[in-house]
C-alpha cells in the first residue's frame, strides 16, 4: 500500500477528525468490548477528547510519532528479556502508540474493588499463618493451603511486629462484553510491571503532551513516593532504613525493570550474594564492610530466597534469610509464603471469604472459577469446559502436573475428551474458569508496515493494576497500571509471546488533582540526612572491570588503526616498524600467532596478515578481539546498569551495534577493505570518547567511581608501558632522526601527537619523547600522570590523606623519583637500560595493585576481615 494513500484525511476535510476516526477504524470483534465505541457508534467522549488534541495534522503524524517513539525505546535501553538465558535475545521493549484511556467512572469501579481485595489478601495471609480460623472453619480447602508449594511452612507463627505480609499487589482484570471489569488472576510473590508502566507513561506523554495535560490524567509518582514511605514507617530504622532491591539478576527477563525502579526509588540493586545475615541480621557486603539492611523488595520468587530452608539449589537467594525475617529484623516486600494467593483455585471460594472476614460482599468479581478437587464443582465444571479456561492449579516445577493453560473452545472432540479423562483423574490438578473474550483498544499500525490493512486497528489486552502499601493498615490503587496486549487473535495477552504494552490513562476531575498536589507536606526546613551510596562487591568489581575493558578496547582499537593506516599510506612503512607493529598486534591477540607477516612474504600485495586481522575484529570467539571486549565492557555495565545514566548506556549499545554491521560490511566488500575498516574504527574510538566521558562527567565520585578509574589507569599503565618497552627492544627508536616514523608512530598510539607538536615542534630528539610520554604530570597520556592519578584514586579509596597514603598506595611507581637524563641516555651498547629498568617497575607495580584490588574489595581475601558498621 502507497503510505501516502493510507493516511486517511485530517480535520481540514470535510468530516470532524473523530468522525472521520469512528468511519475509518474498524469495531472491535463480535463478542468483544469496544474501548473506541463502547455499545455505540460514535467514539466515547474520552477517546473524542484524545483524538481532538492531534491538532490540524491530525493521523498524519502518527507514523513519525511512531518512529520517534521506537528511538526512544532503542535511546532508553528498555528491554525484555523473551528467554530468561545468557545467551538469549534482548528484546526491545513493545508499547503501543495509543494509551487505554479509563474514564472516572470505570476507574471508580476498578478502585474500590481492588482496595477491597488486597485487605482481603492481607487478610488471608494474617488467618493462615496465623490462628487459621478460614481452614478450621472450612472456608478454604486444606490442600489449597498445605498442599499448596507456595505454603512455607516454616513461616507459620512468625512474629511480624504487627506489620503488613503484601505490600504490593497486582491484579490482572479483563473486561466482558457488557463492560464490566473482572479479575483473571492476581500475583503476590514478586510482581512485575511497576518499572515498565512508568517508562511507558514517560514515552507517551512525550508523545501527546497537549492531550495528556487536557485529559487531567492522573500522576504516579506520588504513590511510589507513599509506597517507600510506608515502608520505612514498619521498620524500628524509620526514616534512616536502608531499602534495597533484590533481583535475580541481569539474565531475569525483567532485570531491566529492577535496575529502573532501583535508580527512580533510589535503593541499592542488590544480587543474593551481595546479602548475609549474621546473628538474624542481613547485612550488605560492601567495600567498606557490611552495612545493615533494613528493607528487601524482592523480585524473587519465594523459592529461591534461603537455600538453607527452602531450594537448597537456589544460587539467587541468602542463606538464613527466613531466620532474620522471623526474627523480625528485616522486612521483606512481600512476606515469603503468599505464593498459594496465586493459585486461580483460589478465585472461587473469595466471595465467602470476604464476607467472613470483611463483612462484606465481593464489589470486583471474578470469572466463575472451579476448583476440581471438589466433586460438586468437578461436576460443574465438566459442561462447562467449552465455554472455558483449563488452567494448572499449581505452580510448574512443584511437584504437581506441568502444562500450559488452554481454552476448552479451541479443542476438537477429541481433545476435549481427552481432558475430561485427565481432570477426572485428577480433579485437584486442575481449575476451570469460564473464559470471556477480551475487550479490544485501538492500536496504531505504522503506514509504512501496512499490508492492506487499516490503520487504527483493535486487538484483544489484559490489564494489570497494583495496590500499593500506603500504611499499616491502609492501601492505594495506583493511579495507572499496565495493558498487555494481544499479538493475534488467540486472545491471549502475554510479553513472552510477541505481545505488546500500552500505556494507562486513568482519568479524573481538576479538583482531585489538585488535592493530590497540594496534599504534600508544606516545604519546610526539615533536618537532612544524607546517606552515602553503598558500593557491594560484586558492583565495585563490575564498575572496576568496566573501566578496565573500556580503556583495554580503546587500546586495542587505536593498534588496529594504526596498523592499517601504515600498511595502506602511500609509503611503506620502514622495517622497523612494520615488525614492530606485526609483534604487537600477535602480542594484544589481533592477529592469531602462525599467521605469516606481511614483511616476511617478500610481496608486498600478499597481505594474508592484514586480511586475518581485519576478519579477527569482531570475532566472538577470540577473547582479545575488540569486538570480545567491547561486548565484555557492555556485559559489565549491564550488571551496574542501574548507576549509568541513559544516554551512557545508549552510546554503548550503538557503539558495539554499529561496529558489528561495519565489519561485516568491512569483510564481505571486495575481499577485504581496510579503508572500511579504518573508519568503523574510528566511529568506535569516538564512540569510546563519549562513555569515557560519561564516565568522568556523569558518575558520583563514591568507591565505584574511584574503582572504575582505577581499572582504567591500570590498564593504561600495562599497555603503555608494554608498548614503549617492546619499541625500545626492536629498534624502533635506533635513530629517529633517520627514520622518524617509528617516533611518529609511538606519539599516535600514547595520542599525545598534537600535545607533542605544541610543546617540541617537529623535533625527533628522545628526550622530548621521554619527556612527554614518561615523565610529564600534566599529559593524561604519560606514565607520569597515570601513575599519580592511580595513586590519588587509591588514596581516595582507602580514606588516607595524600601525604600519608597507605602500603597500597605506596607500592605505586612514582616517576618523578627518575632522572630524565638517564631514562633518555643509551648505554655503550645502544640500549635504553634505565629507561626499560623503570618501565618494567611501572609495569609491576600495575600488576601488584591489580592483584591486591582483587583480594581486598573482591574476593574478600585480604588479612583485614569485614567490619560491621552499625
């Protein structure tokens, strides 16, 4: 289809824009709800509103709106990992041009439910681990609570202080073709959504900011500010509590969500090994000792919290955590043991609950659910099965019978009998919900993806709402929430399958508004506590490889290009230097050893050894190759994710992605071409510019930093020291004044070229060389200036004055004790002994900082043992 034949006339034709909208965009399906429509023909008053502020371009705009919100996307780093694996695919996170606009009415009904329901689920939790009134009284089943693996057993009787078991509670409603809203399920252990339902608001009110400021659409942040607060109001700590963020890590298929939150809550994103409990208490393993944890909101299935009571195989979890919590000494987000609140069985018998506990009749109804370990409901549910959903009423990996959900009318006969004997076999296995089909929004199709279809098309979603802790014992609907939608018209709403997000408009009137602005406290003077950001370990490792691969690939790069700017100039390069170059690229691992240099082929076209370093840039498999370190540098930065700003993790993800396409490119173009090659190189080498720069601007100066600069300068150290010594031993500044371009070749890989000319002119003397490559403090590309920042960065980090810098400091070569004299003098034999004498002790130096970085704040080795800091 002509893109410019799809776009459908704006509000300068003859029909109104929304008319124009109601005329073109296809109804939702037969049986479905109409979210554009409602029951009528015309567009409901809010989607008429929206569509209003477009202004004159009207949908004309919409595909570039599109394109811009997918850069964004790309900019924001937002992903979802489809498969929970290391070497599985990233995918770009999916939203939906369009927000779901819920008017006050429906979002009146969707409240009041849900704030009825979790006091009901926190109801639930005191009674079962506690006096469990619901099971003597027959309430609910016994093996939907004992039998059930989410029941932990261990946490029966715990002493909770009178504090909350769920403090956040998502509810996933589907709406019925009359209109009504109805719960399909609800997720208590670690539910997810709050990170991503928050980018998706930030990406569309960009998107449509007139409309979003006209609608009065509710705010968020304030009930994740209530949230936080709530939090630390249960905890003895207070205001001071330290929150942290527990994740399973960056191989979790939400991790990028857990890093978002992390850096918006401002909590400490913590792994299970970043966590230990001694004497009931958990700690945090930072470089400065262990600091104590008030806090855990947890994103781990309760399974894998405590390897010594619940999974013993559980590498993600804390051993003793269960202790510390009965013991009333950390607060966990949610309380381990609401895994059984999941179970869809459990959806029919709340109804006679809520009016045991409450006193009241359920107001948000679920969908007519059976739990076939009842015969009477096994006896209900078998006529009902093509009319329904079959779906497992326990967890997978427990124990219980593993399978997927399914809907009883998409089964032949066959099938359908086959299930019947399967649930008659046995009914405890399995629940029966009576399915609804989905309400359908409207979705926005891209012009230019189009294959005869409309623009404005409907697809089936899901919406998922939290209920948010906002104190003991009280509770908040987030104004917003989370629709998943639909890929096909299989009906199910699902991101592990190729669905897609809106964002959630929820609207209401100005006062309201107004009264949840002005609700804040009065800006008065308040007595500041600042809490420094803590580094763990395992952060401060990751930060300090960060910087190491970001210098190591800066280095590496800037070799290649040099080589190849040599080999293919319009002179040849002198013997010297060709082999000089030919012996550092096999020694950094840019070339394998065995392949034949190009000097030693006697021609000079044979360029076998140019032609394997081109096609060994970006190779997966060889560990020294850039394009290995330049993913190295990216997997480290993705374990500290949440301490890099956006833009810095943009530019690393377009740095590695533009280099990959420019070597293949590079390797596929007439053979080989090295003028392609020379400039992907250096869009790298800016690109590199860019996150060292962001690394000096944009990061707080705390022990991460000061590690991470420490990784680099070390690696500065080692790799220039190398260089010069190996230039020296092969001649290459034998008599520069003969053959200088040995001289100008060293001056291009220290980048201190122009630094050079400025000070020296064309002078091909060595002192000058010495001078500025050694010995100048004020070239951040000399030894000198290295080592003395190396030595300010650990003297920073082990808290010493630089006049009294402790041993490791000391250890440190400090190259003003060098006369240049001697270190530009050759001996009688032609040799720069000095010179290469103090090269190598800059270089060991290096390596024993390296080593003793490592067993201090890493490996944990050092003979200082962690302190307690209380």
């Amino acid at each position: 289809m002509d893109p410019s034949q799809a776009n459908p006339p704006s509000s300068v034709d003859t029909l109104p824009l929304a008319d124009e909208i109601a005329r073109l965009a296809p109804h939702a399906k037969a049986g479905h709800f109409d979210e554009l429509r409602g029951h009528s023909q015309d567009l409901l008053p809010h989607w008429k509103t929206f569509f209003e502020q477009l202004g004159p371009s009207g949908l004309s705009e919409l595909d570039q709106r599109t394109l811009e919100l997918n850069r964004q996307v790309r900019d924001n780093g937002i992903t979802y990992n489809v498969y929970a694996d290391e070497f599985g695919p990233q995918r770009p996170w999916s939203v939906d041009l369009f927000p779901l606009i819920i008017n006050p009415d429906s979002w009146h009904e969707i409240q009041a439910g849900v704030l009825q329901r979790a006091k009901l689920l926190e109801g639930i939790m005191q009674d079962i681990y506690g006096p469990q009134t619901l099971l003597k009284e027959g309430f609910i089943p016994p093996a939907l609570i004992h039998g059930h693996p989410g029941y932990l057993r261990s946490m029966y009787g715990a002493n909770f202080h009178e504090r909350k078991y769920l403090h956040i509670i998502a509810f996933d409603l589907a709406r019925s073709p009359d209109g009504k809203w109805s719960v399909l399920s609800q997720r208590t252990q670690a539910p997810s959504g709050l990170g991503y339902l928050l980018e998706n608001r930030n990406l569309i009110s960009r998107q449509f900011p007139k409309a979003y400021e006209q609608m009065n659409i509710a705010h968020l942040a304030n009930a994740y500010r209530d949230l936080i607060d709530a939090l630390k109001l249960e905890s003895p700590a207070g205001s001071n509590a330290h929150i942290a963020l527990l994740t399973p890590g960056p191989y979790n298929e939400t991790y990028f969500e857990h890093a978002y939150l992390a850096r918006y809550l401002g909590l400490t994103l913590v792994e299970g090994g970043d966590l230990t409990v001694r004497d009931q208490r958990v700690y945090l393993k930072t470089v400065r000792g262990l600091e104590p944890v008030d806090i855990l909101l947890k994103r781990l299935d309760d399974a894998f919290l405590d390897p010594l009571e619940l999974r013993s195989d559980s590498t993600l979890g804390v051993p003793g955590l269960l202790q510390a919590i009965r013991a009333g000494n950390v607060i966990l987000a949610n309380a381990p043991g609401s895994a059984f609140l999941e179970s869809p069985a459990l959806l029919g018998f709340l109804p006679a609950i809520s009016e045991r506990l409450l006193g009241e009749q359920i107001q948000l109804p679920a969908m007519d659910t059976w739990w076939c370990g009842e015969r009477a409901a096994l006896e209900s549910a078998i006529p009902n099965l093509t009319r329904s959903a079959i779906k497992p009423t326990y967890p997978k990996g427990s124990g219980h019978q593993n399978y997927e959900s399914v809907l009883g009318g998409d089964l032949t006969q066959a099938q359908l009998d086959e299930w019947v004997g399967k649930i008659t076999r046995q009914p405890d296995e399995h629940t029966v919900q009576t399915y609804i089909p989905l309400a359908q929004m409207p979705t926005w199709l891209n012009a230019f993806n189009l294959n005869d279809a409309s623009l404005i098309e409907p697809h089936s979603y899901m919406l998922r709402v939290f209920a948010l802790s906002n104190g003991s014992n009280s509770w908040q609907v987030l104004p917003g929430g989370l629709a998943r939608i639909a890929s096909d018209d299989s009906g199910i709403a699902s991101m592990q399958r190729g669905g897609s997000s809106a964002d959630v408009w929820v609207q209401t009137n100005q006062s309201a508004i107004n009264i949840e602005e002005n609700s804040q406290q009065a800006n008065q003077p308040k007595e500041l506590t600042i809490r420094k950001r803590m580094v763990t370990s395992r952060a401060a490792e990751n930060l300090y490889w960060f910087g190491r691969y970001t210098e190591r690939s800066e280095n590496i790069l800037r070799l290649a290009k040099l080589y190849l700017e040599n080999i293919n100039s319009e002179y040849t390069p002198s013997r010297s230097l060709w082999s000089w170059l030919e012996h550092l690229c096999h020694q950094y691992g840019l070339v394998p050893e065995g392949v034949p240099r190009n000097f030693d082929q006697g021609d000079i076209r044979h360029r076998i050894f140019e032609r394997t370093l081109i096609d060994s840039l970006n190779s997966s498999k060889n560990v020294t190759s850039v394009g290995f370190n330049l993913n190295s540098m990216k997997r480290t930065a993705s374990n500290v994710r949440e301490r890099l700003s956006t833009e810095q993790w943009s530019t690393i993800n377009y740095c590695i992605e533009n280099f990959q396409k420019d070597c293949h490119k590079a390797a596929t173009y007439h053979d080989f071409s090295s003028s392609l090659v020379i400039d992907a190189l250096g869009q790298v080498s800016s690109s590199l510019a860019a996150i060292t720069g962001a690394q000096t601007d944009r990061m707080t100066r705390d022990d991460g930093w000061q590690l991470l600069s420490i990784g680099r300068h070390i690696e500065r150290l080692s790799f220039f020291t190398e260089v010069l010594d190996s230039a020296i031993q092969m001649g290459l500044l034998f008599n520069p004044n003969v053959d200088g371009s040995g001289y100008t070749a060293l001056l291009n890989l220290f980048d201190s070229t122009i630094t050079f000319h400025a000070q020296h002119q064309q002078s091909r003397d060595i002192a000058p060389l010495i001078s500025l490559l050694v010995m100048d403090d004020e070239n951040p590309r000399s030894l000198a200036w290295v080592s003395k920042a190396l030595r300010a960065r650990l003297s920073k980090l082990a808290g010493t004055e630089r006049d009294s810098p402790d041993e490791l400091t000391r250890s440190v070569t400090n190259l003003q004790n060098f006369d240049l004299l001697k270190l530009s003098t050759a001996d009688a034999y032609g040799n720069f002994s000095d010179l290469r004498n103090c090269l190598h002790a800059v270089s060991q130096s290096a390596w024993n900082v390296s080593d003793e970085i490592s067993a201090r704040y890493f490996n944990l080795i050092h003979t200082q043992e962690y302190t307690v800091q209380i």
